[in-house]
C-alpha cells in the first residue's frame, strides 16, 4: 500500500509537497471539500471537464500549456464525486508513473509505460491501477485524516463521503485500507 510519505518523498520540490500535505490536513474547508483542481493546478497539471468515452473516467494527457506538461481530462458525464475521486487518481498516475515533462519527445525518451500519444493506457494485470488509486486514496485519507472524520461523524458514511467530497464506496474502500473496518 502506499502511503502519504511515500507520495510526498516523490514530488519534486518544497511547494508540490506543501500542496499535498495540506490538502491531507485539510480536506474540508470553507464548508465543502477542497478543491481537487486546486491541487492539480498547484501541481502543474491542467484540469478539463469534457465528453469522454463511455466507461472512461478519466486520463493524464500531453498538454504543452501547462506547466508540468500533462492535461487531467475528467469525463463530465460523471457526478462530481466520481470526478473528484478521478481527478486524486490521475495525479497518481502523473507522480506515480510520468517521469518526463516533456510530452512531446520521441517515445524512447517518456517514462515507459506511456503509449504513443503520452497517454498513461490502463493495463488492468501491471497494477498501475491500483495504485493510482492507492495514491488518490493516500493524498485523502492517510496520516488519520478519514480516521479523524469517522470518529468526528460517527462512522456515517453519507456524512464521511461528503467531507471528503467522494463516494461512499471510495470511503468503504479507504477504511479497509486504512484498517478502519473489516
């Protein structure tokens, strides 16, 4: 499983690693959840809502304009929840398997595993995956962060997840994870 030190020990400088442990420290503000763009962006990477193929969440593409050179496209046929949690994945996917911010160099020079147009493909058996989400699942809730929010709401899923701003069943998962339930 990964863990929030491990994500943090991989960003490349001192403003990306303050980004993510605040948003871990502070996962509800003013009222609603943090932002998820507002990471991305500190990051460097874009984020856009737009019509995506049925069954695709989301992905990490090339863009030259931003500034980590990747574009997280999150598919805005989705609910919010669903495009929160896909937005926390694909920057998984960018700290986790992009090692170029160089989108458009010959393909023998990005991270392997990035197909010919700088796309992260899914690969269900390499566990790229999982551990996207694991990363997505870390930034939310390691370092007690959803340990706190079960105990604050009383283990009320409904109230968890809207804390958080993901779904129940992403709550469900990071209590397992985080050895919370059984």
């Amino acid at each position: 499983m990964i863990t929030l030190n491990e994500v943090i020990a991989r960003l490349p400088d001192g403003k990306a690693k303050h980004a993510v442990r605040s948003f871990n420290l502070m996962p509800h503000q003013n009222r609603r959840a943090a932002s998820v763009k507002e990471l991305a962006i500190s990051l460097g990477l874009a984020v856009e809502r737009k019509a995506l193929p049925r069954g695709l969440a989301g992905r990490l593409v090339p863009d030259a304009f931003s500034e980590s050179g990747y574009l997280i496209e999150v598919n805005e046929k989705d609910n919010v929840r669903r495009q929160r949690f896909t937005v926390l994945h694909e920057i998984g996917h960018f700290i986790l398997h992009s090692t170029s911010s160089d989108p458009f160099a010959p393909v023998s020079n990005r991270a392997r595993g990035v197909d010919e147009y700088g796309i992260i493909p899914f690969y269900p058996d390499d566990g790229r995956e999982r551990e996207a989400d694991e990363c997505a699942s870390a930034i939310l809730f390691d370092h007690g962060a959803l340990a706190a929010a079960e105990s604050l709401f009383n283990g009320d899923l409904e109230k968890i997840s809207k804390h958080f701003g993901v779904s129940v069943e992403v709550v469900k998962i990071g209590l397992r994870q985080f050895g919370l339930k059984k």
